[in-house]
C-alpha cells in the first residue's frame, strides 16, 4: 500500500492565476510556509521560508479563483507531483507541485478583500443527487 498525502498551512504569495478551457478550469497560486527556530550554537532565531505551487482544478479551481487572494493563511491538502520537461535550451528542468484535494481559508474576514473566513471547498463530495458540492 502507498499513499500520497500533504497538509500545508502558510500564506499566499500572490492571487491565484486561474485558465479556463473546454472542458476544464485549473487554478494555481504559491504558498509560503515558514519555520522558527534557534541557530545552532547562538540561540538566535532564524526563519526559513518555503515556497510551494499549489494547483486546483475544476470546482475547487473556481472557488480558489472566486475567494483566495495574497496574504491570506490557508490550510491546502492533497498530494505530491513530480515532473520534468526541456526548456527552449535543451536543459531538463524538474518541478515539484502539490494538487490540491481541500481547501480552506484560515484568515480573518477582510471587508477590502471581501473574503470571509472559514471558506472551505473539496473535491469529490456529492450531495445526494450525485452533484458536485463546493465544499
């Protein structure tokens, strides 16, 4: 048995590009998740910043499209996915992403942003005529 889950809290690092085609609508933004802690040997602190891809697609992508925004905290589960191209070079480039399964805004209700807190969606729940639910 394998499994291949994540769970990341941070904040979002710019509002989320969202592309629409025929059959299909993907969102993708980046989150920062960051830790604390003591320098070894000096008992100062240092902060390390990861940065993340985040990747949504069909109604969990509208939703990230309609209510997340820069600088909010968000708490984004799902899983790992790796791949590699070549660029217009001939270098083989890797790239890491997560695809985002939940999503669910932590912040503050932001009267500018218009967002409201709490705003959870996922993907694969249906209600009980077999429709998509938004969260």
């Amino acid at each position: 048995m394998s499994y291949n889950k994540i769970v990341l809290i941070g904040n979002i690092g710019k509002d989320p590009e969202t592309k629409d085609g025929a059959n299909f609508k993907v969102s993708r933004f980046s989150l920062a998740t960051s830790e604390t802690r003591a320098k070894k040997g000096t008992g100062e602190k240092e902060t390390k910043t990861q940065w993340h891809t985040i990747t949504t697609w069909g109604n969990l992508a509208g939703i990230v499209e309609k209510w997340a925004r820069k600088g909010q905290t968000v708490l984004v589960d799902g899983r790992l996915e790796y791949s590699s191209y070549t660029d217009n070079d001939g270098n083989k480039k890797y790239s890491t992403e997560i695809i985002a399964e939940n999503f669910r805004i932590l912040s503050k209700k932001d009267a500018a942003q218009g967002t409201t807190p709490g705003v959870a969606a996922t993907t694969g729940k249906k209600d009980e005529n077999g429709d998509d639910l938004p969260f």
